[in-house]
C-alpha cells in the first residue's frame, strides 16, 4: 500500500514534521515557521468546555429493538411495529466530577440515549435513578454547587452537601437511594437507566398518555463498598465498558414504559409530576416493550463522546414533555449548554446530526456544513445523512413548495393541554408534599445489611457538620423511619 503523506491541515504535504525551522543549528527560530505556528495554534484548541455537569463520561453505540409495538398510545414513527430496530448512542456519567475525576464516585450515573429515529432523534437524558434531589429547577445550581468541590479549597466537601441536604427535605429520597448500596455502581454495565421525569406519548386520535422510561440491566445490579471502590483503578468503568464491547460480550437493557391516561393523573394521590417520587410498580405496571443492546465502541473519544450534545428537547413526533417543572427547564438548559460549549450548529456534527432529512431555515453561523454532505451555507439547510439537494429559499413562508422549499407538518402536533382551571401565575412552593413517605417505603426493604451501609455513608459525611445540620437530617429520616433516624444517630456516634 502506498504510504500515505502528512499534509498540513490545509493539505499540503509536509516536507519535515522533526526539526523547527532555525538560523543555524544552535540559533533562535525564525517567522516563517507557519507549519510549527499552526500545530501549537490548533493544540491550543484542542479542548472544548467540558459539561458543567456530567463532565466525566463514556458512550457506545448500539441498537434498540422493539418488542412490542406501542401504536396504541404514540405515532413515535420508531415505536410501531415490533422488530423495528433504531441506531442508538448511550453515554454514561458520573455527575459532579470533572473529568479526570475517578469513575468509582458515590455519585448517581447518567444515561444519556440518542435514539436516531427516521423523523429525528430522540434524546433520553436520565440517570440510574427514577427519582431527583429537587422538583423546582431554581435550586438546581445551588444544589451542584454544594456538591462539587469547595469554592474556597477546591477539596471534596460532604459538609456541603448535607448542609444543602438539611435545607431542602426534598431531597431526601434521592439521598436514601445514593447513601445507600446502590450509590457506587460497580461499573456502567451494571446500572438501569431512567427517564426519571414523566414525559408523554400521543396518539393519531390526538390522545395523551404520561410515560416514564426505564432501562433494566441484562447484566444484573453490581455495586461497590466505598472501601472496595477506593481500590479501583479511576478508569475502570471506562476500561470495562470498551473491553467488553471489544471482546464482543455486548451489554443490553430491557427497556420498559409505565403508561398513565390524563384521566388516571388528575385523581392519582401523588403528583404525578413530581420528580422526587416513583410511581409505585403496584399502581402502573412496568411494559416490557424492547431491547437495548450496546455493540459498537467509538472510534475517536473527542469527536463522538466529548462532542455529543443530549438534549432533554429533543422530542420525535409522537413523544413530548410533561407539566414536571424540572424537565420543563431542562428544556432550556442542554440546548443553551450546547451552544457554548460546542457552538451553534452543534447539531451538524456527525454523532448529532439526524440520521433522517433536516430542512428548516436556520442559517450560517461558526462552521456551517461540518459533517454535511450536501450545500449547506449556499442558501440550503438541508443536512443529516440522507440530506436532499433542494436550493429553494431561506426564508417562510415562500412560494416554492414544489422546487422542494420545506413546510410544517401539522399531523405531527402535540394534542393541546388544558390548564388547571382558576391556576394562577406566581411561583408556588412545595414545601407541603410528603418527601417522606417514598423515602420510609424505601428505607423499609432494605435488609439488614443494607440498612448498615446507609447509616454508615451516611454518618461518614453527616458527622463532619454542625449540630444543627445534624438535628434537621435526623429530624427528616424520623419522618421517613425512626429507625433511618435511629441507625443514622448510632452510627454517628460509633464515630466518636
Ligand atoms: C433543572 C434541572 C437540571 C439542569 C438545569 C441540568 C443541566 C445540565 C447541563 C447544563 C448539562 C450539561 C449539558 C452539556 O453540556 O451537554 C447536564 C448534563 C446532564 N444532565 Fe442535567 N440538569 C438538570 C437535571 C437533570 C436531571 C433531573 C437528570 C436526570 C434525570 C439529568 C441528567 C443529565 C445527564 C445524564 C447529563 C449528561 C448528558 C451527556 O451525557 O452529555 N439532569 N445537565
């Protein structure tokens, strides 16, 4: 095979990629080293912002089957028949972490999935857990911001945490899942994966159903002791996931819908879109409706895991949001994070582009036409794998439907939703839920063992705050159990 020749990025062969162009051999460097000035100039770039949060992760690509057809209750074009089959890409995550920070945290996981549906891509943005610290986006800052390292140190600060934990009972179901055995997976293949929030599906008849989305792991649940994950390698959960694609061992989830009519939910004695809450299995079934399986690595880490952009808005026809006050921001946020961290046509880029035709009107901006086949930036926004070669106009509405001009689709429009008659504007607290009962039923189930390492995580951070911390932690796991409350005052104590 012919050896292939360096080029500069301009593609101009490269004549010595060794030795600096200097005067003399022991002289200083001279201007015309264009060659050398590019490489550092790129290597200087060659890092992007990485996420706010979720910053250290790993993804695969996959497919997802359908096992039974869900037509009844969503147009979702991928949705209807079983044995379709839709290209996947899945990212895991560790949340407060940067980076280079350790694969083995006490740390929920995300579990991103981009499903590259024929009528665009669905982004199912989760976590390995089917409930969150907070049911109002306001505080979500602030909540990070307690769990990341400290301002002032930059060292890991529990007292932090559980000070924000005290001041907000909101949390408390969430916390009892991470303080508990489950809070260090043992790798990504080992964990499920939820929607968390409620989301909807709708039908042709114009029918609206809310769905939650689980992802059960084929592998079984594995977790770590913190002792046992102290041991571990930082990478282990990365190193574990391409090694086990490599050798052709390919993890899969059983993915599963809770399905619950309008009807049901305006009688349901738990908001049903309160993202500190479950719906009990005993209520609404789990459906077994597919398979996700994970059976390609990625073959460049920067360009596909690094660049890939999740957004919660992401909706395909057939499959739209829910009055969940966290996912309505959420909305927002990731659309917004994409467009500084990876720039405004982050959706051009191969691992984000559509696998389906993309016409709208948006045009330009920084790299117009990265990935993209076919004249984008020449007054035509057509782009994604299949992209069509129409030249029509830029703006709508126009005349020129038949030279190929792009028009809305209105059998693709999500059912109207009524508001909750007399509702007024104002921001409305939710002090009053019961944060407790889910977190007792939880705490309940537990076997001995298992109610050992929860008082155990527990007091390790609990212990190093004040008093007052101390008493309104205590005083929420009483409401939950007093023996939560109990095991927890114990444990503290056995530190002492
Ligand atoms: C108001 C609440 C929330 C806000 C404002 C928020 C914001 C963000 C932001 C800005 C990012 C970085 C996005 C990027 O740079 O690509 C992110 C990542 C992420 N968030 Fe959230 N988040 C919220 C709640 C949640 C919840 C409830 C879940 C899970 C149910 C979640 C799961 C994730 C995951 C999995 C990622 C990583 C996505 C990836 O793999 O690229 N977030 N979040």
């Amino acid at each position: 095979m012919a050896k292939n020749v360096l080029t500069t990025s301009a593609g101009a062969p490269v004549a010595d990629d060794n030795n600096s162009i200097s005067v003399g051999a022991r002289g200083p460097l001279t201007y015309d080293n264009h060659y050398l000035f590019e490489k550092l100039a790129h290597f200087n770039r060659e890092r992007i912002p990485e996420r706010v949060v979720h910053a250290r992760g790993t993804a695969a690509h996959g497919t997802f089957t359908v096992t039974k057809s869900l037509k009844d209750v969503t147009i979702a074009n991928f949705l209807q028949e079983a044995g379709q089959q839709t290209d996947v890409f899945l990212r895991f995550s560790t949340v407060g972490g940067g980076q280079d920070s350790s694969d083995y945290a006490r740390d929920p996981r995300g579990f991103s999935v981009k499903f590259y549906t024929k009528e665009g891509n669905w982004d199912m943005v989760g976590n390995n857990t089917p409930v969150f610290f907070l049911n109002d986006p306001i505080k979500f800052p602030d909540f990070i911001h307690s769990q990341k390292k400290d301002a002032r140190t930059n060292l890991p600060n529990p007292a932090n945490a559980f000070e924000f934990w005290a001041n907000h009972p909101q949390s408390l179901h969430q916390m009892t899942i991470l303080m508990s055995d489950r809070g260090i997976p043992a790798s990504y293949r080992h964990v499920h994966g939820f929607s968390s929030h409620t989301l909807s599906f709708y039908n042709a008849k114009g029918e609206r159903f809310w769905c939650k989305w689980h992802f059960k792991t084929n592998q079984g649940i594995k977790n770590l002791t913190n002792e046992e994950a102290v041991k571990m390698p930082a990478n282990g959960a990365q190193k574990d996931l391409v090694e086990a694609i490599d050798r052709g061992d390919f993890p899969s989830w059983r993915v599963e819908v809770q399905i619950m009519t309008e009807e049901e939910a305006k009688n349901y004695h738990i908001n049903p879109f309160d993202l500190t809450k479950v719906w009990p299995y005993a209520d609404f079934p789990v459906i077994e409706i597919g398979k996700l399986e994970l059976n390609k690595n990625v073959n460049n880490y920067f360009a596909e895991t690094e660049q890939a952009a999740f957004a919660p808005s992401n909706f395909v026809p057939g499959i739209n949001a829910s009055p969940d006050k966290m996912l309505q921001a959420r909305l927002l946020a990731y659309q917004d994070a994409h467009r500084y961290r990876v720039g405004a046509n982050v959706n051009q880029i191969p691992i984000n582009a559509p696998k389906c035709i993309v016409n709208h009107y948006q045009r330009d901006g920084a790299f117009a036409g990265m990935g993209c086949p076919v004249g984008h930036g020449s007054g035509n926004a057509s782009y994604g794998s299949q992209a069509a070669t129409v030249n029509a106009s830029n703006f709508f509405p126009n005349d020129r439907a038949s030279e190929g001009a792009p028009v809305p689709a209105p059998h693709v429009a999500v059912p109207p939703m009524p508001i909750l008659e007399d509702a007024w504007i104002k921001p409305y607290s939710q002090d009053d839920e019961d944060y407790a009962s889910q977190a007792g039923n939880l705490f309940r189930i537990m076997n001995d063992s298992q109610k050992a390492q929860l008082f155990g995580n527990i007091a390790g951070g609990l212990s190093t705050t004040n008093p007052s911390i101390q008493a309104r932690m205590l005083a929420q796991f009483a409401k939950a159990d007093p023996a939560y409350a109990q095991g927890v005052k114990n444990a503290i104590a056995a530190m002492k």
